[in-house]
C-alpha cells in the first residue's frame, strides 16, 4: 500500500534534508535532531486556558512536569485530568516536543493534562522512566485538590516510548501499585523490547523510525537482555492483561512497532478489556506529531480526544 501523498511529501523533505539516522548520532546529537525536526513539522500550538511548569517529587530527585488547562475553564474548576507521557525512543523528546499534543487533548477532551519530563537514557536505563512515571501518577492524584483535579478520572496516554509508559501505568494501576485509572491512550505503543515480529524487523530506510533506529533506542534504554522480558519494559509479556482500564490503541503501517500494538490491542481484547484499535494503514510512526504537513494527524488527534472525553466525561450532566 503507498505511504499518504502527506506522508510522501515530509519523507522527501527528509530525504533533501539529507538527514542521519539517530543511531549515528550520540544520545545528545538526537536530541538536538528530534527537537529541530518536530519545529518544522507541526502546526502552531492551540491557544488553552492555563499553562504552567511545576515539579513532583521523583525517586531520584524533582520531576519536571508541565501543567495544562483547557480553553473555557475557570482556574477553580475540578477537572478529569490526562497524564501524558512524551515519545522519543527513551532516549529523546522532552515537555516542549509535545506541547501541540498536549494542548489540543486538553481541549479536545476538555481535561486538564499533566506531561511528564521522566528521566531519559542513556543516562538513566530501565525501569528509571516507569519509576518517574509512576511516581508522577501518584502526585498528581495526591495533590488533587491544589491541581484542580478530580481522582476519580484519571487517564494515562503517551505515544511510541511514552505509550510503552502509559500501558504498564495501566498495568501498575490494576494491581494496585498505582491509582486506579479510568482510560489508557496509546499511540504507536512499543510493547515488547524483543524486537521478535515482522515489522520490528522489517522498517529500512526511507521513514524516519527503522528497525535499525528502534534497536538503537532499546539498546540504550534496556540495556540487559534480561530486563527485556520483565513486563514493565515489554508489557506485551505480562501474564494477564485483564483488569486493566479500557484503551484506545493507535497503530500505523509504516512502523517497527507497528504489529506488537496489534498484538496488543488484540489481546487486551481477549482479556476482557474494553478496547478500540484505530490502524492507520498508509502513516509513519511519529505522524501523530507532523500535523503541519500530514493532515491526518490533526484528525487522529481529534479522534483520540473525543474517546478520551468519552471516557473522562460518562453519561450525565453536560461535559
């Protein structure tokens, strides 16, 4: 199936560009890559209510996280909050690199966000981010009140490493580790660190996430070949996925990724879970993050937003 004419036209730009792949980079080079590729690449931040920058206490020290209220909210108001873990591969991505996204859930579901800088590797390996994500999950619950946040209706969403973050959040959550949560977003989620299915290993060159470029960031963020297989890295490999709070999974075509979300999203449904798998066959992993040139991220992004209001907003009095 041929990429979106979108997705062709911003591959071509790369290839103009000349662009190196991250996995001849250094950690820091990436970073300086990724921040100035999303630059070009998506659309102007939405206008919200409120933005601000605070800390929560971390295992490691303060966790940098960032605040959001959408538009036609008072500062009094209680709301359902999203926490939002950013993509990168573990290893790049940071507040600002998903800010648009940030912006557009909190006023498409109309809830507050909290986006959630945990710690990146190669500096800090597994499991230093899902302590960070964890930690933050229960500070934001715990400190409702100040936040204007109502603990009943939590919701967890991240996209490629940060969907990886939100699923074993879910799974932290059922088993009591965690608050409780009422929705798991995940976008082109990375579920298990074997690299073991087709599309792991069959993404070459051409689309900015290949095979190769996903070894790279496992290599650097699950360093034991060991930890690969404890489920907070793969949750794909945890025993039972039932119990877990109703997801919505997002995969595309042209991504390694790609079929250990399908797994996924199948078995949460096997497993009893209330899910629903939206493919985009013809996108890139990343899309979702492109909106200024592939305008089917802005349609994922409402989508996603209105199951995510759905879920956060149930039946009753008008949202």
């Amino acid at each position: 199936m041929p990429y979106d004419p979108d997705v062709q036209v911003v591959l071509d730009m790369i290839r103009a560009a000349g662009r190196a792949p991250f996995e001849t980079m250094t950690p820091a080079e990436a970073r300086v890559a990724f921040g100035a590729g999303r630059q070009v690449l998506q659309p102007a931040p939405a206008e919200v209510a409120e933005v601000r920058d605070t800390v929560a206490p971390g295992p490691l020290g303060d966790i940098k996280v960032r605040l959001y209220r959408p538009l036609g909210t008072a500062a009094s108001d209680v709301l359902p909050v999203l926490i939002y873990f950013h993509g990168g591969g573990w290893v790049v991505g940071d507040l600002d690199s998903h800010d648009v996204q940030c912006r557009r859930f909190a006023n498409g579901a109309r809830c507050r966000v909290v986006s959630v800088d945990y710690r990146m590797a190669p500096e800090h390996v597994f499991p230093a981010a899902v302590n960070d994500c964890a930690a933050a999950v229960k500070w934001a619950v715990a400190n409702a009140a100040s936040l204007g946040i109502d603990p009943t209706k939590v919701a967890v969403a991240g996209d490629s490493a940060g969907g990886n973050l939100a699923a074993v959040m879910a799974l932290m959550a059922r088993d009591g580790t965690i608050p409780p949560l009422v929705f798991q977003l995940l976008v082109y989620p990375g579920t298990d660190m074997m690299m073991t299915t087709v599309s792991a290993t069959g993404i070459g060159p051409g689309v900015p996430l290949t095979s190769a470029t996903m070894k790279w960031f496992i290599d650097l963020y699950v360093p034991s070949q060991a930890d690969r297989r404890d489920w907070r890295a793969s949750p794909l490999r945890a025993a039972d996925l039932g119990g877990t709070a109703p997801a919505l999974v997002l995969t595309c075509g042209y991504d390694p990724l790609c079929d250990e979300g399908v797994d996924y999203a199948r078995r949460l449904s096997r497993e009893g879970v209330h899910v629903t798998h939206l493919h985009y066959a013809t996108q890139i992993h990343g899309f979702m993050g492109m909106g200024r040139l592939i305008r089917t991220a802005e349609l994922a992004i409402d989508a996603m937003a209105a199951a995510l209001k759905h879920a956060l907003w149930p039946p009753g009095p008008a949202a």
